[in-house]
C-alpha cells in the first residue's frame, strides 16, 4: 500500500519530492491568529530570503494604509481573502498608498534573471508623486521585472502634482525601462487616475500585453494618452490566448478619458502598439486625436489578428471599434507615424472639425475593410484633412458622414512642405455622402490620387478613377446602422480581386468573393464597401449592431 501511494505521488506531484529548502513558502498576512504576520513588507522581505517564488497571501481582516511597497524579489501577492487561512478568496483586499510616491513599485533590477511577480486580488489606491519622484501612482513596474496581473483595480492614485517638474508616465500602470513588462489577463479596473502622460497606462520603452477578457481602462485624466501612452520604443498589444477558452473574449473598453492634449484614449510616438477586440469610447481631446493619436516614427495597427489560433469577441458585439469620442479629431497621425485599421467600425464620433487628420510626408493611414459612418461635424469641414502624408483605403464604406452636408469633399488637402505631398489611394470602396474625394491642395503641385473599383452615390467622375462609376448606394438599414448592401446594389459582383484585402474576411468575418448567381460581374465577383452581400445565416441580425454597446 505504501509503495502504490509513492507512486502515485511521484506521478502526479513530484515537486512534493523536492527537498524541503527550494520549496516555496505561502506567508498569510492580516490580523488574525493563523497569519504569520501583521506586516506586508516584513512578508517581502521574508520571501527575499527565499530562493523560490513565495506565495503571499493578504486577509482583508486589517487596514493597509499608508503603503509604499516595494517588490524586488519572484513573488505572488495574492489578496482578497476574508481571513488568513481561508480556503477561497472572495473581492479584492484594498492596499493604500501615501500620496506622495508609488504604492507598489515591482523593480526587478539589472541582473541577468531579472524578477516574476504576480499580483491578484489587489485593490491599489492613493498612489501619487513628488517633484522628484522616481517613482510614481498605483503600480509601477522598472527594471528586469515580468508582471502579471488579474482580477485586480486600480484607482484614484495622482502623479499630476509632477506635472512640469518630473516626467511621471502612467499613474494607474507605469511600464518604465526596455526590460520592464506586464501582461493583464482578466478582471481589471484602472479607472480615474491623473498623470501628466497616460492617466491610466504608460508604457516608456517597456513591455504590455492585454487579454480582452474582462478589462477596462476608464475615467482617467491626463496631458496626453488619457487611458494608455505608449512611448520612446514601448510595446503593446491586446489579443487573445489560444489555448483558454474558458475565458470569454469580451474585449477591452478603453473609455471615458480627458486629455488636454493629443490622445484621449490612446497615445503612441515612437513606439508600436496592436490591438484587437478594443473598444475605443467616448474619450475627450482637447487637442487632437480624441479616440487615438499616432505621433513620431510610431506604428499602430487596429486589426483582427488572423489565423487559426486566434480568438475574438462575437461579431455582433462589434469589440473593434471607435466610436462616441471627441469633441475634435477623432484620429490624429503626424510625424512619419502609420496608422492600420482593419475590420474597424468607427461611428458616432462627434467633431468640431475634421474626424480624421494626417499630416507628415511620411504619416500614413490605412483603412481596411472597415465602415465609417455617422460621425457628426460642422457643415464646413470634411472626413479628412490632409497636410502631406498618405491615405489608402480598401474595402471600406463611408457613410452618412454629416449627411446634411451634401456638396463638400471627403478629404481635404492643405499645402506641405513634405516632398511627398499628399497621396491618396483608394480601391473597391463605397462613397456615401461626398460628391468628390479629394480637393487637392491649392497652393501646392505635390499631391497624388488613383482609385480602382470605388463607387460614390453622386457627384462628377474622378479623372484619377478607373473601374470605377457614379451609381445609387443602398443599404439595409442605415438610419439603425446596418450598411449592408441591399441586394438591388451595382457594387455587387463589382471588381477583381486586386486589391490585398479582398483575400482578408469581410466586416461580418465571412469570406469575399461570394459570386452571386443574381448579378452579373462587371470585373469580378467581389462586391465594394465594407460588408460582402449575402450574409451567412448565422450572422444575419436584424440591425447592424444588436448589441450596441
């Protein structure tokens, strides 16, 4: 009998055979009997002493105010429990900072190993920052530190007392340092934090990955990048893990930011930034950018990740998506920056100006496969004000942009001192709403245009259009946001597949290219706009977007 249960625990367990000094410690802290502490950093410094990866464990049965926590060892900090010693964690245990500096700073060093921590159950509060603060607001991440973080919030903690005295980025989240990162994986928070950059995530030369399952980043305030600024060669990106479906992808809601500046929900200047199933709203710019500015050298792609292994939100939720912010530019990109949307809906934006602003010999825009629709401006301005750089679209629809502002161009250009000029590029796209596309810039030779297979609802015929014609656009519902084809469209069976993105899936993730037996091609079997026509029968919904959200 003693030899079957050896075996079974050399099968199933066999760290458990491991001698007792390499395994891990769990440290209980709070105020109860069983706790093995009172004290938060006498549990660190405890676990310091460890070669494993201790696992700390907090009770919510005591106050932990007046925090300034500092982790530089592999750990698990782990809260939300009622009592030490209890089976389950249930809520999050509240820790509290000082007001003056970071209430949890995880420094992984400069050693070649660097440090893994991971942070769970945690309500982080009351962060700040000083004049010469080094460190600053919720939870700030430097050095050869790996983070992960879940089930988790992170609020009302303030570095804009800094503002003009240090550089504090990110009061929420701070990512500082090219060896520093984070992945969020579910069931957070970061919501009404202030810093000068990134009110709620700021990622300077580091590392960040979001899961979309669960996670919100809202309500916070900054200078610029209200709810995330990644900076000077930072990465990040949202997308799903294959390999965990027990987790619903539900996308993560970038919303409810102010900025002053540029970027109300996302900032990136030179640096990368990728997303998928990101819900981008009712964000606020003063300046430029309200929904996501694109700055110096920077490149960032809205786009489903393709590919077999790649999990998404259901269609009908519309997770990739623009839509509510202002009240100016709903994008800005300048400065040599690229910006991608692919499979983007961008709609309900309301702006005093131009929703959308590319200025640079080297800034680009590409839309793909996506729908722009029913963004509110002054009768004066345009879809697009250009100074230089390049905008390309594919695919896409734009549609009752201002509708009653029948006569002006879609997009605008404006003098460049750029030796580029500006450039515009479109192919198998719909134009509702804009009897030209593009009113080159007056006072300037350097401009480009060619469209193939675009079709406009008015207006005269583009002299830089071939394949392309002036007919009636109809769609199934548009007062209720469905712009799909209605099945008496001439866009139907309209072109070939040369454009790159007519081998990518359409706005409802069904395949293009669907020959209808009711139309005959004109150049081939690939309908314009944003949605081919024929929509599969698991997908059909009675208005454009069921689950508004």
């Amino acid at each position: 009998m003693k030899r079957t249960c050896l075996l079974l625990v050399f099968l199933y367990a066999p760290a458990l055979l491991l001698p007792a000094s390499t395994r891990a410690a769990e440290l209980w802290v709070g105020a109860d009997g069983a706790c093995n502490t009172s004290s938060l950093a006498d549990a660190i410094a405890t676990a310091r002493s460890s070669p494993e990866a201790d696992v700390i464990r907090l009770a919510r049965n005591q106050p932990y105010e007046n925090q300034a926590v500092r982790i530089d060892t592999s750990v698990d900090l782990v809260g939300g429990y009622p009592n030490c010693g209890a089976g389950e964690r249930a809520g999050h245990t509240p820790i509290a900072g000082t007001g003056s500096r970071a209430v949890i700073v995880v420094d992984g060093g400069s050693g070649a190993d660097g440090i893994d921590v991971r942070l769970e159950g945690l309500d982080v509060s009351g962060g700040g920052a000083t004049r010469e603060a080094a460190e600053w607001g919720g939870i700030s991440i430097r050095g050869a530190a790996r983070v992960r973080l879940s089930d988790s919030i992170v609020h009302h903690n303030d570095a804009s007392l800094a503002w003009g005295y240090s550089d504090p980025l990110g009061s929420g989240l701070s990512i500082d340092g090219a060896r520093a990162s984070a992945v969020l994986e579910h069931g957070i928070r970061i919501h009404d934090n202030k810093a000068p950059t990134g009110g709620g995530i700021g990622v300077r030369g580091g590392t960040l990955r979001i899961l979309p399952h669960d996670i919100s980043i809202e309500r916070n305030q900054a200078g610029g990048g209200g709810g995330i600024a990644v900076l000077d060669n930072g990465k990040a990106a949202i997308w799903a893990d294959a390999g965990d479906p027990a987790l619903p992808v539900t996308g993560v809601r970038i919303a409810g930011n102010v900025v002053a500046g540029d970027g109300g929900g996302i900032l990136v200047s030179q640096a990368e930034w990728s997303a998928d199933d990101v819900i981008v709203q009712g964000n606020h710019a003063q300046g430029l950018g309200s929904a996501i500015a694109v700055g110096y050298r920077a490149v960032a792609r809205l786009a489903r990740r393709p590919g077999p292994d790649a999990r998404h939100c259901p269609p009908e939720l519309d997770c990739l998506r623009l839509s509510g912010n202002g009240p100016n530019t709903t994008i800005r990109v300048d400065g040599g920056g690229l910006l991608v949307l692919d499979g983007v809906t961008m709609r309900e934006n309301v702006s005093s100006t131009q929703p959308i602003s590319v200025s640079g010999e080297r800034s680009t825009l590409r839309i793909f496969g996506s729908l722009v629709s029913n963004t509110s401006s002054n009768c004066y301005y345009h879809l697009a004000r250009m100074q230089g750089g390049t905008f390309e679209f594919e695919h896409s629809t734009f549609a009752r942009i201002g509708a009653e502002c029948w006569g002006q161009p879609m997009i605008i250009g404006y003098a460049s001192s750029g030796l580029d000029g500006t450039n515009v590029v479109g192919r198998a796209s719909l134009v509702y709403g804009f009897p030209t596309i593009l009113q080159p810039p007056k006072t300037s030779p350097l401009y480009s245009e060619h469209y193939d297979c675009v079709m406009k609802d008015g207006g005269a015929p583009e002299s830089a259009a071939e394949r392309s014609s002036i007919g009636p656009i109809r769609f199934v519902d548009a007062a209720n946001g469905n712009f799909r084809l209605t099945a008496d469209n001439e866009a139907i069976d309209y072109c070939d597949d040369s454009a790159p993105s007519s081998r990518a899936l359409d706005l409802d993730r069904q395949p293009r290219g669907l020959d209808s037996e009711a139309h005959a091609d004109r150049h081939g079997p690939y309908d314009l706009g944003a949605y081919e026509f024929g929509t599969l029968p698991d997908r059909v919904f009675s208005n454009g977007f069921d689950a508004r959200r």
